[in-house]
C-alpha cells in the first residue's frame, strides 16, 4: 500500500489553454509550439499546482507533444 503522500504526480497532461507566446530579444512575439488539446509530457516538478487538477506550466518545462 503507497499512501496518498508518497504516490507521485502524473506527467502526463492534456493542454487546456495556451498563451500568445513569449516576447523575444528582438520585441517580436515568439509563437508557442502547442495548442490547445495537445497531450504532453512535462518535468516532474514543472509548474505552479493552481488546483488539484490544473497546473500552469512553462513552454520551457514541457518535454514533448505525445
């Protein structure tokens, strides 16, 4: 039995919104590589928890598009 504090958290997470990007060095907007819907895979400690079940993350944090 793994109690509920020691089970890990899923890495694994459907995007639900999306941002307009980032600004560059340059001031022009940098467009963001997923979209809305996407699955993706992120690292183990990315992001702030806003909710049980909602964590905003960084473009940065996320390892890839499944």
């Amino acid at each position: 039995i793994i109690p509920d504090a020691a089970k890990e958290k899923s890495q694994i997470g459907e995007v639900i919104a999306v941002g307009p990007g980032r600004i560059g060095h340059d001031g022009n907007t940098i467009p963001v590589a997923i979209k809305k819907g996407d699955n993706v895979l992120f690292s183990k400690y990315a992001g702030t928890e806003v909710d049980k079940d909602l964590l905003i993350v960084r473009e940065d944090d996320i390892l890839g598009i499944l």
